[in-house]
C-alpha cells in the first residue's frame, strides 16, 4: 500500500479575505463555570473575561480564558429551550464558534455571503466605554458557524458585554502559544462539498490530501483534506469516514455528535515535553502508542534535537517532510462523548500533519473505540 500525496492550489483562489489569525474559539458546554476551570487547571489558561448576570446577560454566562495568541471562551445558557440548550442537547459540549479575526468584518461578511456563504448574522456594531468592534457571521459545517471579528477601535478585556475577569485561582500557563490547525469531521460523501466551500466562499487553497489508502488501518479508514487560508494562519482539515472492515472514528463522531462538527483543535508549543509533562501532571488523558513505535521511529524521520527517552516516555510521536520534523501528540476526547480533543504539536520546520503517524495513531483511537463498544 503506497501512500500518496497530492498538492493542488486553486487557480481561483484569490485573498478577497484576508484573515489576521484566529481571534477565538466558543464551546457551547453544560457548565461553563467548571469547563473554564478545567481548562485553567489542566491546559493552563488564564481568566481574561466574564459575561453573565453580573454583567446585566440575564439569558448566558460566557467565561473568557486566554493562553498566548489561544483564546477559549465556554459559554452555557442560564434559561431553557434557547438555542445554546438545543445545540448542547444535539451535540454534547463542543465546539460553536471559530471565531476570525479580521480588519474589516463588513467586507468579509459581504464577500463570503455573495459567494454562497449563509449569514449567521449581518455586520452589527458593538460598543462600550472601551471603543467598538464589528462583528458578522456565517455557517459553515454542521451547526458550527464563523464570527468575523473586526476590533482594531477596540481596548476592553476581549468584547463590548463583557469584563476584566481575574481569578484568584491562576494555575500557570503550560506553553501553549496558538491555534495551529482545527479539524472538522463531515459526514459521508461530504469532504468535497465542505472543502469546496472553504475554497470557492472564504478563497481558501488545498494544500495537501489523503485518501483513504494513506489513512487507514486493518480495520478503519478516513479521506482528508487540507484547506489554507491565503497567508497560512489558518488551516481547516476536513475529514469524512472511508469504508472499512469497522466503523470509522469519524462515524463514531458523527453518531455521537449528531452531525459534522470540530473533531480536534491542534495547539502549538515551543517544548513539547514540558508542555506534555504538564498536562500529564494535570490529569488529561493521552492516546497511547506501543513502545515498538520507538524502536524504529528514527529510522524513519531520522536525526532529531531531542533524546528519545523522553519522546518515548510522553508517548510523543514524531514525523518528517521535506521541510523538518515535527512532534505531536493526541489527548483522549476532553467531553463526556467521544467527540473533541485536543492535539499538542510542535513544529521543528515542518509544515504537514504527521502522516507518518496516521496508521499508529489510528490503530491507538480503535483501541478506545473497542472499549467504547464502538468500533
Ligand atoms: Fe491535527
């Protein structure tokens, strides 16, 4: 079985969106007082904002959580039969918002919706003591949507609504520096239609692909591909399930999401092993990989600056293209589903995804989906 990859760029691909970076990612969850503190205590970040009854928000509470350029905000809702409920009852905790930002939300929200994105809400303006920031959005996969944010005339903690928000209970950060790609899982057949949109709508390009012949194991099977906004800052896989002789993970995600959603968020980090050695310490939970893995790892990446010993006790993986080396690592999903988790990557020049790694760390997901009973 050889693997194969192709690299396509669009020729249509023009940057009518040009994106800054991710300004944040929104999880909808059950109780968002005891996520935030799940992800101070064990991710390390730190409480920048707040918005709830304290603040006059009578129908969510939103907790604000930041950690270098990452920002999280867990919001729930504080009545019932709204819209956070229906999206929390359907999907479980997860992600609602990947939020981009952007110099002019207006436009951005006027290019997309001309091109065929479905608006979540036109440009409105938000304003408070600390200036404005204009806001817009559109739908993408799933019931996950896109929120341009526009807030260079902006100087409050993070949005008009919200306050400074500092706990006494600050756990220190543990290294975690940006989002460096999110994935989202799509239901079968759908890979093409939902790349296609990030391509003709947002003017993304395919950077790289996998067919279900680079990602499967004796059992399971999935089809990737890599879409990339113009300047690279954002980077959205997009995976459907490929027929195997057992249910792939991503229809696993599906079953229990109900429907496509964001199937990992990859952070990244300057030292993986202190980061990792962290969040171990913490108590999240990582995907496990046979100690074998390690018996001939260098023989196919080659030379790397780290001594194995602690790659190998971590369960660190590693990977090489033509560019460097990277190293990555799974947690276990971080919700009571088997739906989100989190990625930890660091990048040592390379710029793909850990391919090389896909078959052991597929065959280390189904032996949780053999525990779950849902393989
Ligand atoms: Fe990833």
């Amino acid at each position: 079985m050889k693997p194969t990859e192709t690299k396509k760029i669009f020729e249509n691909a023009q940057d009518f969106l040009p994106i800054n970076g991710t300004d944040y990612i929104e999880l909808y969850v059950g109780n968002a007082k005891q996520a935030a503190h799940y992800y101070m205590s064990a991710f390390g970040f730190q409480s920048v904002a707040y918005s709830g009854l304290e603040t006059g928000n009578k129908e969510q509470v939103s907790y604000v959580l930041e950690q270098d350029k990452i920002r999280l905000v867990l919001t729930s809702p504080l009545v019932k039969n709204g819209l956070i409920n229906e999206h929390i009852n359907n999907h479980g905790d997860g992600v609602k918002v990947i939020a981009l930002w952007v110099d002019d939300a207006t436009k951005a929200w006027e290019e997309t919706t001309k091109r065929g994105a479905k608006s979540y809400f036109s440009p409105e303006k938000h304003e408070d003591e600390n200036g404005f920031v204009i806001k817009s959005g559109i739908h993408t996969y799933g019931d996950t949507v896109h929120i341009f944010i526009e807030r260079h005339a902006y100087k409050g903690a993070f949005l008009p609504g919200y306050k400074p928000f500092a706990s006494d209970y600050a756990p220190a950060p543990i290294g975690l520096t940006y989002v460096d790609h999110m994935v989202g899982n799509v239901e079968w057949g759908k890979m093409n239609t939902w790349s296609e949109f990030y391509a003709k709508v947002m003017g993304f390009t395919q950077i790289v692909s996998f067919d279900d012949k680079d990602i499967s194991t004796e059992y399971t099977a999935l089809m990737s591909k890599v879409m990339s906004n113009g300047n690279g800052r954002i980077k959205f896989p997009i995976n459907e399930p490929a027929k195997g002789r057992k249910k792939s993970q991503i229809e696993e995600y599906i079953n229990f999401y109900n429907g496509a959603g964001v199937q990992h968020i990859a952070v990244a980090t300057d030292n993986i092993i202190e980061t990792v050695s962290a969040l171990k310490s913490r108590g999240v939970d990582f995907l496990y990989v046979p100690d074998s893995y390690y018996d001939t790892v260098l023989d196919r990446v080659g030379k790397i600056d780290e001594d194995l010993k602690p790659l190998k006790d971590l369960n660190i993986l590693i990977d090489r293209d033509d560019e460097g080396y990277l190293l990555q690592i799974f947690t276990k999903p971080v919700v009571s589903r088997p739906t989100l988790f989190f990625e930890i990557i660091q990048r040592k020049g390379a710029r793909s995804f850990g391919k090389g790694n896909f078959k052991a760390l597929f065959e280390s997901i189904e032996r949780e989906q053999k525990e779950r009973g849902t393989l």
